[in-house]
C-alpha cells in the first residue's frame, strides 16, 4: 500500500487533437475510447457512471475531489457502470459515510472501468469548452509498468480513429431485450425502497437507456410500469393498453433511431399521453416534425438553471446531454415550454393538439433537489383527465 502512495501506477489521457494529459492509474488498467466531456456535478458520481446516457462517453468531473462519500450499492442508476471511462483531479485517501460499502477506487476496479486521476481537469475543460468534445483514449498501466512514448502515439492515434458520436444509434445498444414490470418506489431514509402495490394507473416506459429512479418516480406515483425494449413497435404497445406512454433518456445520436421515431408519431397520434426526457423529448420532436443538431460540447452537470416558460419558474436542473432540438424548426403543433438560461437552448416542448410533452434535462435526479419533478405530477395528470 505505501508503494502505491509512493510510486503510483501511471496513466495518460489522449485527446483527438493531440493533446496528452498525465496522471495515475486508478480503477481498473488497461484502455478505453470514447468522447471526452465534462461534468460540472459537485456529487453524484456513483449515479453518473452508471447512467447509460453516458456510453461510449469519458467523463471529466470538475468539482477536484472525488470518492470522499464512497460508494453504495442502492444509488446506481443501472445495473452496471455504463460511461467508457472516468477522468478526475484528486482521489481522497479515505471514504466515510454511514451508506458506503466500497470505495471509489474498488468500486471502479470491481466494474473494470479505466480511471485517471492527478490530471489537471481545470485545463481539460478549458480545452473541450473551447474545441468541443472530443474523442479520447486513457491509458492505465499496471504498477511498475513506465510509461513510454508508444504509449503515448498509441493512445492518440486510438483516440482519432475512434467514430464520432454523430450518427450512433446507441439506445438499442444499451436497452434491455425483455420487457419487465417495476413497481419499484423511491428511496426514503430508514426504510430505503418502496413497492407500488395498488397502481391507479398503467404506463409503458420506452428503455433508450432509461435511467431508474425515472421508473421509481413514476411507481411512487401511483402507476404500474411495464418497460419494453427501445425497438417495441407501436402495435405491441397498444396491445398492453397503457394509460400513458413514456420515453426515457439515453445515448447517442437521436437521429438513427428511426424505429423509436416512427413507433412515437403513432402513439401520438393516438391521443395516448406521452413523456419523454432527454433522448426522449429530442425522439418526441423528431416524431413531431421538428429536427435536432449535435452541440459543442453539450450540457452535462447538476446546476443547470432552466425557466418555465409558461410560469417564468427558474428551477436548477441536472443535465446530460450533447444533442439538442433546433427551435427554429418547431412545427405549427409544437410549442416551446423550456429554455436553458445558460445558452438559451430549447429545454421542453409540448404538443398543441395531442397530450404529449417532453423535456430535455432530468427531473429524478434531484439537483435542486426537487424542482422539476412536477413534471411526472403534469404527466399523471394527463392520464387522470384522459
């Protein structure tokens, strides 16, 4: 153990452009790809990696210190760490809290996710704030190991082959295959999760990644979930004849998920009411008329201030997402409801003929801790008045 203090195992981040950042080896050695972006979350780290909005992407968390509340097996947000891989400034020595089982580093280590701390992160951000994101490759060798300069000309030349995230339909890649009933409610303090046994209403949950305290939000709120795969046509959701339908986060690139465009304009159509969040709301707009584009470097974070625009509420959001919906092409039957105070883009929308709504950040995850979720009350009131 004083070795690795002493003479830590070494690891580099490999950008795109050349850029090489060194640091120490933590987690799991070995190697990783992915589009490098940043995340401006004080705490969450534990839900971050496991929400699978964030495949194929590594995540560079900004607050320096990192692993100081350790990790406990009730806040995942899936049932595996999902992001490519976790970049940070410090590793504290030591993890105290009444919850923790693991700490950040075993934790990372028993998920085989490769991990670089003791970079400069303030320096990565300016970079990818400044050029976009971009893609990368860690490099996490075992101890003992030197780092050499083929290390290096490796991981560049594996971070520039690496495909953009442009055009990657990554939803049906991280979605489950069987459809599932949750009754699952959300975590209290004592008595941790709850079970929904007396649902008033039926909703079918679209899994694009989705994360699970969504399921949770909506079980606490009276209504039985069935969860069916991202590629489930539209007959079969009929078939289940469900009060609402929602469309959960996820990964990648909106535009190639032809077949969650297609089944979401019929459900729509329908008149079924409809919920989508993050991948979700930007398949809505899709399915809607409406076209999306691929930002700079996105919004990932848990401070996200964002205004209703039909209340002028401001309430902190968290955010993850690197594609957005072009205000510009809202059709005639789709009106703005949101908008992100930090740039001005396109955070709701809503149908003006059928009862269907979605929104761009994530409501369940707390940040403000609760500003947003009263858009599941909206979506359950749709269903009681439908």
């Amino acid at each position: 153990m004083l070795t690795d203090l002493l003479h830590p195992p070494q690891a580099i981040l490999a950008l795109a452009d050349g850029s090489v950042f060194r640091g120490q080896s933590i987690g799991a050695t070995g190697q990783t790809v992915g589009e490098v972006v940043f995340n401006t979350a004080m705490s969450g780290y534990q839900e971050i990696l496991t929400d699978p909005s964030y495949c194929k992407q590594i995540v560079t968390l900004t607050y320096p210190h990192i692993g100081s509340y350790g990790v406990s097996d009730e806040d995942v947000e899936a049932g595996k760490v999902h992001a490519a891989g976790l970049i940070i400034k410090d590793l504290p020595l030591r993890a105290s809290n009444f919850r923790s089982g693991r700490t950040l580093d075993q934790y990372l280590r028993d998920e085989g996710t490769v991990a670089i701390a003791g970079l400069d992160t303030r320096r990565l951000t300016r970079v990818l704030r400044t050029r976009g994101a971009q893609n990368g490759c860690i490099v996490a060798l075992p101890a003992g190991v030197t780092l050499t300069q083929q290390h290096i000309d490796d991981a560049v030349a594996q971070a520039k082959a690496a495909p953009s995230m442009a055009g990657l339909d990554l939803a049906k890649v991280v979605s489950r295959t069987e459809s599932e009933v949750w009754t699952q409610t959300e975590w209290k303090l004592g008595s941790g999760y709850g079970t929904q046994t007396a649902p008033k209403f039926h909703v079918v949950a679209y899994d694009f990644g989705v994360k699970l305290n969504i399921l949770r939000m909506l079980a606490e709120r009276g209504c039985k979930v069935t969860v069916v795969p991202a590629q489930t046509p539209a007959s079969t959701v009929f078939d289940l004849e469900p009060d609402g339908v929602f469309l959960s986060n996820g990964p990648g690139d909106p535009e190639p998920c032809d077949y969650a465009i297609k089944a979401t304009a019929q459900l729509i159509e329908s008149g079924i009411p409809v919920f989508g969040i993050c991948l979700g709301h930007q398949i809505l707009a899709l399915a809607s008329g409406a076209k999306t584009f691929k930002m700079k470097f996105g919004h990932h974070g848990a401070n996200h201030p964002v205004k209703d625009l039909d209340s002028g509420r401001v309430g902190i959001t968290s955010q993850n997402h690197g594609f957005a919906v072009d205000p510009d092409t809202l059709p005639a039957h789709l009106r703005a409801t949101h908008i992100s105070l930090f740039d001005g883009t396109l955070q709701g929308i809503a149908r003006t003929d059928k009862p269907a709504f979605s929104f761009q950040g994530h409501p369940e995850a707390s940040p403000g801790p609760h500003d947003i979720a009263y858009l599941f009350d909206h979506f359950v009131a749709l269903m009681d008045k439908a």
